[in-house]
C-alpha cells in the first residue's frame, strides 16, 4: 500500500567536523514500503528545505548499491538491517510503521564527519594511491586469453574485487581496522598474474598507508565481514597478512 507508514527519525545533525554534533528527532509521514532508504531522506529533505531548514547531509550517487556512497548507521548497523545491501538498496518495508529510526555517521578518526551523515574518505582514496593498481605501458591491448588464469584464481580475485570502498567494515569494527577493505584491494591484485610485477612493494606502501591513516589494528572480532555488503571474506585478511610479511622479509 503507498504511502502507510508514519515513522520517527533520530538524526545526528553536525555543522562540520570542528563543531559538536547531536541528534535531531524528525517525523516523516505517509512514507511508502517501496522507497529506498534514501528516497524516504528525500521526502524529509524536501520538507526541511519547505520550512526553510538545512536539508540532511548525506552521500550517494549511483543508488545502485555499486559507488560505495551511501554511508549510514542505521539503528547500529553500518547499512541498517539487511546483510548484503547497502543502504541505497534498503526499502523501508525493512521497517515497521510507528519505528524509531536512528541514522548515524559512520565513526572512525580516519573518516571526519563533513557534515550531518557525510564523512571524508579520502583516506580510502590515499591507500588506494599508495599502491592499488598496476603499472602497465599503453599500447594495444592483449590478445584475450594471452594470460590464462585458473578458474579458482579467478573466482577469488572477482569476489575481492566486490568490494566496493564503502567503508561499512570500518565503522563496524571497534577497533576501526581498514584491513578488510584494503585486504580485498591487496587480494584481488595479488591473486592475478598482472598484479604480480608490483607485488611486494604493493603490500608494504598499503600496509603503511593504512597505519598512517591512522585506522586501528584488527583484533579477529569478524564485525567487518558481518556487516560488509559486498561479502568480502576475512580470508582476505589472512591473505594480506601473508603478501606483507613475505614483503618485508624479502625487501632489501
Ligand atoms: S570490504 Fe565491504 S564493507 Fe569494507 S569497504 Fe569493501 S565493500 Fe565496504
Ligand atoms: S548510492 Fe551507490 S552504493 Fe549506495
């Protein structure tokens, strides 16, 4: 049925990331079970701007579960409710009329709140930089299947690269550890031969990219893959730790 739910939303409200936050409580009625979670922060949105309110602050882009945009914690969970969707994919039928709903910022020192529901990510962007691609000189592109790949090998490096930089493991994690995103980022790589020739120093300058960025260390407590979307597994971790420790062993 459209427009049947009635529902209380507890919003963190943040000028910027000098300024003290708190939380705002807001009702937004007639909301369809259809919407997206996003939709329904239209309609509050384009209520806040009638008045003439600050609408909420918060990011998306494809709206399609792909970009990684749409950071949210909904009710204590990175993307609200659901596993594997994030919160551009929620639908309110999630929800029942009459909730309580609160929406947080993701929280972690690396990811300072913009404003309201919007955090810097650039951090993510940094690790990335420091080694998360593969140097290739431009030219013709290959014959297909110049390269063969096991079919295993391939599997694993198309489900690392899932991950879509969302940043749902870090705000999960109590430690605010980075390591299942940049795990999946090292994997993915590591497990092609394209990604070979850059292997070593690839692992270390993320590693240390990561610790600079000031995320925390991570302790087993498997809250990332949880709460990941994508479904990236810790397996990734393992693996990370594997490509970096052979890296510093062998470096000069
Ligand atoms: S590992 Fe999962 S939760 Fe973390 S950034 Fe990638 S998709 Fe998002
Ligand atoms: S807006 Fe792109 S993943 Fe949600």
């Amino acid at each position: 049925m459209e427009g049947n739910m009635n529902l209380t939303l507890k919003v963190w409200r943040q000028k910027n990331s000098n300024s003290e936050g708190r939380f705002e409580t807001y009702d937004v009625k007639g909301i369809s079970e259809d919407m997206s979670f996003l939709e329904m922060f239209d309609v509050l949105n384009e209520r806040l701007i009638t008045e003439g309110t600050e609408p909420v602050a918060f990011d998306h882009d494809c709206r399609e579960g792909i970009c990684g945009m749409c950071s949210m914690y909904i009710n204590g969970q990175p993307h609200g409710p659901n596993r594997g969707v994030t919160t551009c994919q929620l639908h309110m039928r999630s929800f029942k009329n009459g909730d309580t709903i609160t929406v947080e910022p993701w929280r972690a020192k690396a990811f300072p709140v913009i404003k309201d529901l919007a955090v810097n990510r650039s951090s993510f962007d940094r690790i990335i930089s420091a080694g998360g691609f593969v140097s290739v000189n431009t030219g013709n592109a290959q014959d297909a299947n110049a390269l063969p790949i096991a079919k295993p090998d391939a599997d694993e490096a198309f489900m690392a690269a899932a991950c879509i930089g969302c940043g749902a493991c870090v705000a999960a994690c109590k430690n605010a550890s980075a390591m299942l995103f940049t795990s999946a980022k090292i994997s993915q790589l590591a497990l092609l031969p394209q990604g070979q020739a850059e292997r070593s120093i690839r692992a270390e300058k993320m590693v240390a990219q990561m610790d600079e960025e000031g995320f925390g260390a991570c302790t087993n407590t498997g809250a990332c893959e949880a709460e990941c979307p994508k479904g990236i597994s810790l397996e990734n971790i393992a693996r990370m730790n594997r490509e970096y420790f052979s890296a510093v062993l062998t470096s000069k």
